[in-house]
C-alpha cells in the first residue's frame, strides 16, 4: 500500500513539473512564434509586392479569416493593401501535390474583378526543363490577367502530373474564392 502511494505521489509531481515546464516553454516561445509567423506573411507578400511600391500587408486582418471552413491545400490568405490603405490583393499561399514533391504557391487575385494578379511559385521538386517549365516567368505571365473562374494553363508534353497539379491548385483557390464570397463590390 505504501508502495502504491509513493507511486501515485511520485507520478504527481512528475505530472505537475511536466506541466510547469510545458506552461513555462509555451508562454516562452508563443512570442517568437507570432513575430515568426508575421515576418513570414511580410516575406511572402515581398516576393510579389514591394513596400517600396506602397504595398504592406494588412495587419489589422485577423488570423485565419478568410479560412472559415477547412481548406487543406489553402495554407493562408493575405490582405495586400496600396498606399491608400485600401485591399489591393488576396494573396493565396497554397500547396498542391506536384510530380516529385509539393509545389508551394504564391497566387495574388484581385477581388474586385476576380482575376489572378500574380503567381509565384515559391518552392517545387518538379523535373527540370519538364514539370519545372510551368514556373517559369514566361508560363506564369499566361496566368496573369485571366479571371479566376476560367483559369487556362497550357498541357505541356511529358508534364501533364505537374499540370494536372496546377489545375487542382487553381480549382481549390475558385472553389474557397466563390463559398466564401471573397469577392468585393466597389
């Protein structure tokens, strides 16, 4: 009996202390975690949209609220706003399932008139001079100007997974650009 209450003590304070540090670490690192967190939005947006145009990231915009339901291959939405203060571009930061790997994205749409703005691929595995073709800027610049809802990316030979790819990745950011009625009058 004695044995069993040493245990269940020992396992208390063990079960205390672990909680302590946890509680201790959390409130240690949620900080960085959020400075982290807004240094990356601001280097993202950058990759499309310089300060140094007028354009800054909406830091009054809250976090996930353009994500109201689940959208798995949406990674977040970012409010770009112009010099006047005024929404400029949502940016989409996405990932889709590639041929070699995940292609992470970067796809600015005007919600004004619903067309794609920008498009950056910031990080893929696909095969070069194949699947890596559709990053190129003379491929992304196609994507520019086109509305969101008809979005028409050229089947290249030999890479119709990496275009496949980029179809999904544009239907997923149409389908979450119409449920969520992101479109705004003005």
């Amino acid at each position: 009996m004695k044995k069993t209450l040493y245990f269940a003590f020992f396992l208390s304070v063990t079960a205390m202390l672990v909680t302590g540090i946890a509680y201790t670490g959390y409130n240690w690192a949620e900080p960085i975690i959020a400075d982290n967190r807004i240094a990356t939005i601001d280097n993202n947006i950058a990759i499309l949209f310089s300060a140094e145009d007028g354009y800054e990231r909406n830091s009054e915009q809250l976090e996930n609220s353009y994500l109201e339901k689940n959208y798995k291959p949406i990674n977040e939405i970012y409010e770009v706003l112009d010099s006047e203060g005024n929404i400029y571009v949502l940016i989409y930061n996405t990932s889709v399932q590639g041929r070699n790997g995940i292609i992470d994205a970067l796809v600015a749409v005007d919600p004004y008139n619903d067309t794609v703005v920008a498009v950056s691929y910031y990080s893929h595995t696909e095969t070069p001079n194949i699947g890596e073709v559709y990053t190129r800027d003379e491929n992304v610049a196609k994507l520019v100007g086109q509305p969101l809802d008809g979005v028409q990316v050229d089947v290249i030979s030999g890479a119709s997974t990496t275009w496949a790819s980029i179809m999904t990745m544009f239907e997923n950011i149409k389908l979450h650009y119409n449920a969520e009625e992101v479109h705004i009058d003005g």
